[in-house]
C-alpha cells in the first residue's frame, strides 16, 4: 500500500506525526523543555502547511496542462 502512495501525499502526515511526537513524551512524562516542544511543534507545522501547499500546487497545475480549455469551466465550477 505504500508503494501506491507518493511523499507529495505523505509529508503532512510525517510531519504533522513528527510535531505531536514530544507533546505525547511531555504527557507521559518526559522532561523536555517547553521550549524544544514547542518549536518542534512548531517546525512541524510549518513543515506540514508547506507540503500541503506543494500539494495543492501541483494539482493546479496539472488541472492546467491535461485538462481541455473548453471543459475547465465545467470541472472547477463542479468543485467550488
């Protein structure tokens, strides 16, 4: 099943997983300084968003070169 997904798909999650990590270790008992917690959780959101924003690009671009000009209307019109 992994092989089917790319990383364009995968990357938010890792990094969102990646961000909750010392948050969890935090509630379990570890001594982490807030500090590196939240920068951690921090990172991984920006890291999160940016995959997603690489995401969304590259399916805008694709829209963009397969499908026929006379058709766009109909597909983003059906999608917002």
């Amino acid at each position: 099943m992994l092989a089917k997904l790319n990383s364009g798909k995968l990357l938010p999650y890792i990094s969102l997983v990646i961000a909750v990590v010392p948050v969890w270790l935090t509630q379990l008992g570890a001594r982490l300084p807030a500090s590196t917690t939240s920068h951690v959780l921090l990172g991984g959101l920006v890291v999160s968003r940016f995959g997603l924003w690489l995401f969304d690009l590259s399916v805008s671009q694709m829209l963009q070169e397969w499908v026929p000009a006379e058709d766009i209307g109909k597909l983003t019109a059906a999608v917002i």
